[in-house]
C-alpha cells in the first residue's frame, strides 16, 4: 500500500507490540533540497497519516526502527554529512535530540529488547569505501 509518494531511502518495518507495522524511511525533497526521516503506522483502520521525524541539510540515510514493549519508536540512522550513527526514541514529551552514537558508522540497525535496552550493530568503514583500500569492522553498542 502506498503510503508516501517521494524519493524513498531505504526503508525498514518493525511491528508494534499489537503486530500492527510500523515503517521508518529517509526521504529527499528535491524541491528545497532537504533529506528527512519519517515514520507511519498502520492501525486497525488503515495507514496513519505519516510524521515528519528529522529534517535538515545532512543526508539522512539507513533509518532502522524498533519498537519497545510500551509501544515507543526507537530509530538510528546515519549523517552521512556529519559522518556519524545517531539514534533518537520517542519519549513521553516527543522525540529525543539525536545521539551522537558512533563516528562512521554505516547501515545500522536496532533492537530493543521486552525490558527496554536498546542495542545497534553496524558497520564502521575505513579507508576510501568501495576500493581495494577500504574495508568495514561490525560494531555493536548497547544500552544507548
């Protein structure tokens, strides 16, 4: 089912603690020049309208969500501009500020456990990425 008509980066789906999908993707806005992160949800009654989570210059890619037992979006990504993993959840005010979680740290992707600990893996490159000089090491923090 369509549910965003645009530039669509790389999206992931994870399910709610009431099985229902919840899809986080970048998007890049050729009209102003602007990559974002945005998330939707689908209920019972269909596709929610989707929500516009980051939104800036950086090139905002790989967006992987989790969703935790108390039904709260977790969601890390990479700046490829600022050449960093970041990470941001959705708290009970609204979404945190990003989290500076790793420097170079490409294709993340999340969990969180039924307690609430979150852990990322994701690959940290070296070198100039896709020549003979490159090469990548998994990474994995927990509990960010």
């Amino acid at each position: 089912t369509e549910v965003h008509v645009a530039q669509v980066i790389r999206p992931s789906v994870t399910l709610s603690p009431d099985g229902e999908p919840v899809v986080a993707y970048g998007v890049f806005d050729y009209a102003v020049t602007r990559y974002q992160v945005w998330t939707v949800r689908r209920s019972t009654t269909g596709w929610q309208t989707p929500e516009l989570i980051l939104d800036g210059p950086n090139r905002l890619t790989w967006p992987r969500v989790a969703v935790d037992s108390w039904d709260r979006e977790h969601i890390v990504y990479y700046d490829e501009n600022g050449n960093m993993t970041r990470y941001i959840a959705r708290g009970a005010g609204g979404w945190t500020a990003p989290l500076a979680v790793a420097p170079v740290g490409w294709n993340p992707v999340i969990v969180v456990t039924g307690d609430g600990i979150v852990h990322l893996a994701y690959a940290r490159g070296y070198g100039t990425w896709g020549t003979a000089t490159s090469d990548a090491d998994i990474e994995y923090a927990v509990g960010v």
